[in-house]
C-alpha cells in the first residue's frame, strides 16, 4: 500500500466526530473551505479542504492555534509544558507526541498522530533530521506552515505574527477570529512605551566557553529595538557564537537572558558574575540582567508580554 493511501485511510479511521461538519457545512473551527492557497516562505501552498486533524511542532505554534478557538483540531502537540496560563485549560487532554521540541519530531513521530496538517515554530522541523522536506509532507497528503518569522533568510519583525494568523485563519475559514486577534495582539504591543537612551543589549541565548545569541534578524531583535535599545551586535545575521572578549569590548548596558531548560536563566547569570573577564562590563556591574522565557523570544502571541518584559527590565 502506498505511503499516501494509508496516510489517507488513517486519519479518516481516527477522524474525531466533533470535527465532522453540520448540516450547513461549519464546525466549531470555522466555515469549510473547499480550497484556499496561502503563501508561507516565499512559496505559495494550497489546502484542498480544511484540515481537521493539527499536528504543532512546538509551543509558540500550539498556542498561536488555540489563540484562534482551534483547539478541535488538534489531533498532537510537541512539549506542550510551557503554555501561557490563558490557554493552559484548552489543552487538556490534546495528544502530546513528544515531550521535547530539540530535537524536533521525525515524520514517524508525527505521522503517528495522523495528521493532514503541520504547523511550526522552527525551519528545523522541516529538515532531513526531522519531518523532512515540506513539499514531501506536501505528496503525502499533510499540509505544512512555518511560523513566518522564522522563515530562512527572512528578518523577523513584530508583524509576523498577523500574517500568519491571517494565513490560518484563512485556511481554517475564521478570518474574523483572526483580524480580532491581530487587533488584540497589535494593542498590546502599542502599549508598551519605549525607554530613553538608546541603551546597548546583548542578547544571552547560552553557552559559556563563547557566548551564542539569536543574530540581528531574530524576532528578539526587533523586540530590542522597540523596547528602545540596541543590539550590539547588529553584525550577526543568524544564531551563532560570539567571543566573550567582544562582549567585553562593547558593554552592553543590559543582557537578555533566554530562561532555557538546558541552560536555566538564574544558573546563567549566577556564572556570568563570577566570570572574571566580565566584571567591568556596565551590564554585569550594574546586575542588570533581564530574564525572558525563550519561547517569549520567538514568533507568537507572547509578543506584547515580552516586548513589556524588556522595556521594564531597561528602565530599570
């Protein structure tokens, strides 16, 4: 049997009543749709029908779904532990297929939960490693979405986010859902005032023999700028290491510490103050450390708590 046909018959063999539409075509999730085409990382992706069973690949995607009332479509999530506290009730009960998000999920993995859709934070879930590639999910009969601020290449902003909840809200035939959330999400990012000074932020995304951080084209790098500050290394365009001695020579004013569970803020920061070579950096001197969920950090609904996060932790 081809891979395809028993991807095909599984999801219908486990396809939840609830998801099944009424007399008048809708569901809780929203109007059917008979075929919608979005257009995700520079290519465009048709959904012949409106997918019914949701596999999310990581927690800022999870809630990004639940935050537009699609939790029927949920048929399994991935590290589902740290959900804001607002949906936290909404995801009961939803499948968890894998306690963690690194390494991400493998196609099997996934599969298991019969999926017809996939949706992610991460361009690494779409890699050989991992699910693979997006236009073989794609034959298989499983639609994919990346969170667009993490799309390859691109240079993350705030505004992301409504494009893509637009783009689900189209595909799963809730517009009005979604431009409601892109309201909410866009005034909470409008309330936050940003601090004098221009002050420098070097953003602390772990290791110690040489420091790693997010790069100038991060979401957190835009968080930076309308908080008010500068990320002093504008230079780095994706996640890599840095020397600690740079760090040295540009004095950050502050330093954002992404709380990981590898590496937890508190232990960061407890080892960077007894690192020697950083006792005279301002940031360091003056304890000003700014600890921020790392999952607050990436394309989501978290923006407008850590865009507030970072402004309180400057003014400081």
């Amino acid at each position: 049997m081809k891979k395809t046909t028993f991807l095909a018959a599984a999801v219908a063999a486990v396809l939840p009543a609830a998801a099944c539409g009424s007399a008048d075509g809708t569901t809780a999730a929203g109007t059917e749709a008979a075929s919608v085409t979005v257009r995700n990382c520079g290519t465009d992706y048709r959904f012949p029908a409106t997918p019914r069973r949701v596999v999310t690949s990581s927690t800022p995607a999870t809630e990004v779904m639940l935050a537009l009332g699609l939790r029927d479509r949920l048929a399994g999530t991935v590290a589902a532990t740290d959900v804001v506290p607002e949906y936290a009730d909404d995801l009961r009960g939803v499948r968890v297929i894998a306690e963690s998000a690194f390494p991400p999920p493998s196609k099997e993995v996934v599969y298991s939960a019969g999926p017809d859709m996939v949706v992610s934070g991460y361009p690494d879930d779409y890699g050989p490693k991992a699910m693979g590639e997006r236009a073989t999910l794609q034959r298989d009969g499983v639609g994919t979405y990346l969170l667009s601020a993490n799309c390859p290449g691109h240079e993350a902003e705030i505004e992301d986010v409504h494009t893509d909840v637009r783009a689900l809200g189209k595909v799963f035939g809730v517009e009005s859902r979604a431009e409601e959330l892109v309201r909410r999400l866009q005034g909470e990012v409008d309330a936050v005032e940003p601090v004098p000074g221009n002050p420098g932020v070097f953003d602390y995304a772990g290791g110690k023999d040489k420091p790693t951080t997010a790069g100038s084209r991060a979401l957190v790098d835009d968080l930076i700028r309308r908080a008010g500050g500068t990320n002093v290394f504008p230079e780095v365009t994706s996640f890599k290491q840095v020397a600690w001695e740079e760090v040295v020579k540009r004095d950050p004013d502050a330093i954002l510490v992404e709380d990981q569970a590898f590496e937890p803020a508190d232990k960061a920061i407890a080892w960077m103050k007894s690192y020697g070579p950083l006792k005279d950096v301002t940031a360091v001197k003056e304890n000003r450390f700014i600890v921020i969920p790392v999952n607050d950090t990436q394309p989501g609904v978290r923006s407008g708590r850590a865009l507030k996060t970072i402004t309180e932790g400057l003014a400081q």
